[in-house]
C-alpha cells in the first residue's frame, strides 16, 4: 500500500552502542498522526519517566507530521520531546516546538523522525544523507556556537543540507539552553538543548532528495489559495510594508521578524547579522539598541532561551531588575557592575550563565530554580507553573482581560508546560477587543455559540462560567495542530473579517490532512485523535504523579492582579475545574482519567498500566 503525507520511517540511534535502525512511523500514524501525538505514543512505550533528564536513560525524541515537507501553509515545524531540564520542581516529560527547514529535510531522507538513546563517549554528530546515516566525529565542533557549527557543518555537506545543533549553554547542560535551527528558529522550551549535551549530541545534519508524496496535490493547491484568502489579504497587505516573513514553509504570514544586517557590537568587536521576532525584539529596549540586538544575537548563538531570558530575568518578566532595585542582589553577588538597561552588561551576563561562571552556576537553573537556590526573589518571580514563565495570562506578557484570561489559567493549570494560549486569549484579544478590531462582539457570541455551544463563552461580560468547553476544544485541538504539524499563530482559522459572520473555517485542518495523506477525515474525527493525545500525555502525567494538587499549583500566580486589577477566585476557580473534569472524563479528586474515559479513546493498555501502579481512580 503506498503510503502519502508520511514516509514510513523513524530512526533510532543509540549513542551508548552506536547501533542505528528504523521502525514503522504507521504503527502509530493512524491514531496519533505524527508530531506530538507519535511522541507521546513513543514516550508511553518507552520513557523511562522518573530517570534524570539529563543522564544516559532520558530519550530525545524528534517528530515531523504528515503535513510537513507539503506546500501545506505553516507546516515546516516539529516537535522535540523527553523529559524536560527545565520542567519544575521536578523534572518530567514535555515537548517544545520548532520551525524552519529540519523538519521538510528529514523527510525528504526518508525519516518521518529520531529517536535518541543513550550517551556518545566523546562529542558526536549526526549525519543523516539520503537514508545513510552516520555518527561522527564532533570534537572540533564542540565548543562552537550556534552559528559556527552550522556554517562548519553546511561547507563540509553542502549549502543545501540542514543542521540542529547546541551552542555552550547545552554543552554545559544549562537548563534553559535550546536546540537552534538557521538563523531564527529553535526549540526553547523545555532545556532540550541540555539532553543534547548530556548526550554529547552537538549536531544532527541531514540532506534528502527524496519527497513526501501527496495523494491529491490540486485539492491541496486549492485548499492553499483558500487559506490566502480566507487570512484577510488586506491585513496582511497592510503588515507587509514593514515587517518580513519567517520562511514560508514555517509561517505564511508576517510574524514581527525583523532582519538586521551588519550591526556592530559593542561587546566584542563583530558585525552582527541575524533577526529578531515573537519575544526577542525585548532585547532592543536595552542601550545603546545595537548592544542589545548583540544580546539577542549571543543569546541566539550560545544557545540560551530567550523566553527565559526576556521573559523571566529582565524585560517583561524583570525578576532580576525587581531584585536588584530593592537590594536583593547587589553587584557582589553577580561579580561585576550592574547597569540593567546595558546591553553589553546582559551580554555579559549571559556569557556567565551559558558558561556556568560565578552566579551563573545559578542563573542556568532557570528562574524558579535560582529562586530556591538564593533563597530570595519569590515575590517577584513571573514563574507561572511547571517552570515555565508567563505567556498571555493577563498580567505580564500578553494582556487578554478578564474573563479570557480564565480560559488561560485553565490550560496553564491542565499542561506540562507553557500551553501556548494564542488560539483563544490572543485570537479574542486581537480580532475582537482592540480598538480598531474587525470582528463585533455581537458576531463574536454567535460564533462562540457555534464553536463552543454557548455565548456566554465568549462575552466579555460573563465570569467563570462555561470556560471549561473552549478550555477542552482548543487543548484537543492544539494537539492536532502539534501533531500534523500547523502553526498555532495560524491554526485554527476561527475570525475572518472577511466572511459576513466573522467566522473563519477551523475544517482546515482536516481538509489539508485529507489531501495529503488521501485518507478522507472530518473535523470531528480530527479533534476526537486530538483529545486521545491529551489523554495520552495526562496519562503520562499521572504516571509522573501529577495530582490536581499540581494542577492548582497555578493559583497563586494567577491571584496577583491583572491589569485592571482583578485577581483570580479560587473558590470559582477550583469550580470550574471540578466541571473540566467531569467534561474530560477524569476524576475531580485526583485529576486522573477515568478507564471508561481511556477505553472510550481506543487506549485501554495505559488504563491497565495505570491499574497496575494504581493510579486509576476507583
């Protein structure tokens, strides 16, 4: 049987024997997809949860989708894996999230994706060249960063392979070191950069001449030009006039990156090219700008999550800058003078943490970490849950305002990690609540009414109440999205202010996935695979020993006020997520899925598996 949208392998490499084979991606196509959902699947069979994520035991997996490798809009991403550095206050499994042009390549070898066991004796890369795979010599690579070790890898296998790599901060196992891609991309969240070094994994190169076949290309070239059309060309025509466009394959609209070319440091005597977007453009808020264009471009280069940085340490979230202006961290405790809106003094601080030099030791931990560490700052931390800083949760990074932001506090209660709330926070915020925004609130009920069953989830006049359905919808389908893979700034289309009802088309999906693969799928079937993944990965959870004890970890961040200075009721709030339980299927003592639950989603061996451990609920 032919087989379009995947190409029917994943590679395992094991470091520790050097032993190289492949497995069958449609094992686990047809309920999982691809992306983040096979992960999990891979994650259940064999991740030895509990183990050090930075030791030998710890897998790092690697994920493409059907989707990737397509002209599909938005579909050159995938998806990292394993048990998470950063992850808090203990370590425990997650995923994190990449662009750019690995994913497309990796197919286009023969891999819908890796797995990666084991430790090399001695710095190691990966090299994957049209179904020949190879583990090589990394010695003069190591120590390199970023952007050197692409350059080096790219003349020594040609200007048309494509590289992941880690800068120093994975090297030395910091827990806030990425994995980066290009110039621009890189997955951040998690410290999945650290496995890499733990594994002595700098790099993996690949180059393919193959393709991912497409069952009906001029359905998916018609359902392209639809999505052009139906993403609000005057938008985007408007946007286009300042800002450049990530690659195409990874995001087909605008996304804030800007290219700066030729910029001297003021730091270390370079000329810098490189780009900044989503959270890094924070960096040039630092003086002289140049020097902090620099800082973003170190960060990029030693490997170092900006997330973390521009959100946690200074910028939005400014644990730092609130310590230090109160006298809780003083220039002796960092070893050096300490001028908060220097550029050259964030890039010297950064060096110190990627290096793990004086207070860095301790500012590589991440910042709930270095909160326990020095014993001080916790008044201060924009640490929300799972050690992972904020993200639109309507006071710090992001402002959508009450009520939207329950929904956030919900998703940010049930996840592993940041969970990515743009789909219904930032989507209602941007097309509804701004000022000049195109969507009215009267065509935003309607369509809350169509999508989530009831108006009341959307009204900016409501409180608590049916905020546990859009909660459910848009985890089911973030997963679909993490799975096939879309980009969710893009995915799912639910506001066009070009349609008469203000609604978009959130079939999308399922129509390009249809396309591709030839397998006909509806919307319904298509988020009903989404919430099998969320119940897959809460199972994973529970078996961690996720509680709703940990759930309602959330709570205190989210009773700090919001912009407009109302703060979360815990007594409304722990009654909400009482009522997602009982939606989910899962136990509202405990938090844990229910077995009828798991049957009903086709996964009764991790109901057993559950059983057995007894961590399913009587």
């Amino acid at each position: 049987m032919e087989i379009y949208g995947w190409v029917g392998k994943i590679l395992r490499v094991n470091l520790t024997t050097g032993r190289i084979e492949k497995i069958d991606t449609m094992k686990y196509a047809e309920k999982f997809i691809g992306g983040r959902g096979i992960a999990a699947a891979i994650a259940w069979e064999e991740m030895p949860f509990g183990a050090n994520p930075l030791s030998p035991e710890n897998k790092l997996i690697m994920m493409t989708g059907p989707l990737t490798g397509t002209i599909a809009p938005t579909s050159g991403r995938m998806v990292f894996a394993g048990i998470a550095p950063q992850a808090y206050p203990k370590p425990h499994y997650t995923r994190s999230n990449m662009g750019g042009y690995f994913g497309a390549e990796l197919k286009y070898a023969g891999y819908d994706g890796i797995i990666i066991e084991g430790k090399a004796e001695k710095p190691v890369y990966l090299w994957i060249n049209d179904g020949e795979v190879e583990i090589r010599d990394a010695v003069d690579l190591w120590g390199l960063d970023t952007f050197e070790t692409q350059k080096k890898l790219m003349k020594e296998h040609g200007e048309d392979s494509q590289t992941i790599c880690i800068g120093p901060a994975g090297e030395n196992l910091v827990r806030i070191a990425t994995i980066h891609h290009g110039l621009e991309s890189a997955a951040g969240q998690g410290g999945f950069g650290a496995v890499m070094g733990s594994k002595n994994l700098k790099a993996v190169t690949v180059k393919g001449s193959g393709m991912v076949k497409v069952a009906r290309p001029k359905e998916l070239m018609e359902i392209c030009k639809y999505f052009r059309k139906i993403r609000n060309e005057r938008i985007l025509k408007r946007r286009e006039q300042n800002l450049k466009v990530c690659s195409l394959a990874c995001n087909a609209l605008p996304c804030g990156m800007i290219v700066y070319r030729d910029v001297e440091g003021k730091h270390h005597s370079k000329r810098y090219t490189g780009a900044v977007h989503c959270c890094s453009p924070i960096y040039l808020r630092f003086k002289p700008w140049e020097a902090g264009f620099e800082a973003a471009e170190i960060a990029d280069r030693l490997g170092l999550n900006h997330w973390e940085i521009v959100l946690g340490f200074t910028g939005v979230g400014k644990w730092l800058d609130n310590c230090v202006k109160v006298g809780l961290i003083t220039e002796e405790d960092l070893g050096m003078p300490i001028d908060l809106e220097s550029g050259v003094f964030w890039s010297k601080l950064l060096e110190k943490i990627a290096y793990r030099e004086g207070v860095g030791k301790v500012l590589a931990e991440g910042v709930p970490r270095a909160i326990d560490m020095l014993g001080k700052g916790q008044e201060f931390s924009p640490h929300v849950a799972h050690g992972f800083e904020t993200h639109w949760d309507g006071r710090l990074f992001g402002a959508p305002k009450y009520p939207y932001w329950i929904v956030a506090a919900l998703q940010w209660a049930m996840d592993s990690r940041d969970p990515l709330v743009h789909c219904y926070a930032q989507n209602i915020t941007y097309w509804v609540m701004r000022p000049d925004a195109p969507i009215s609130v009267d065509k935003l009920k309607a369509i809350g009414k169509r999508l989530y069953g009831s108006e009341v989830a959307v009204d900016p006049e409501s409180g608590y109440e049916y905020k546990a359905q859009p909660t459910i919808w848009h985890q089911n389908r973030l997963a679909v999205d993490d799975s096939l893979l879309v980009c969710d700034q893009s995915f799912p289309i639910i506001f066009s202010p070009s349609s008469p009802d203000g609604f978009g088309d959130t079939g999308l999906e399922a129509k390009m996935l249809s396309a591709v693969t030839g397998i006909d799928i509806t919307e319904e079937e298509l988020d009903f695979i989404g919430s099998r993944i969320y119940n897959l990965e809460r199972a994973i959870m529970v078996l961690e020993g996720r509680t709703r004890k940990d759930d309602e970890a959330v709570i205190p961040y989210f009773q700090k006020p919001d912009v407009n200075g109302i703060r979360l009721d815990v007594n409304r709030f722990k009654e909400l997520m009482d009522e997602f339980y009982r939606l989910r299927g899962w136990d509202p003592k405990t938090g844990w899925p229910k077995r009828e639950t798991l049957e009903k989603h086709d996964l009764k061996e991790v109901a057993d598996k559950l059983e057995s451990v007894g961590r399913l609920p009587e």
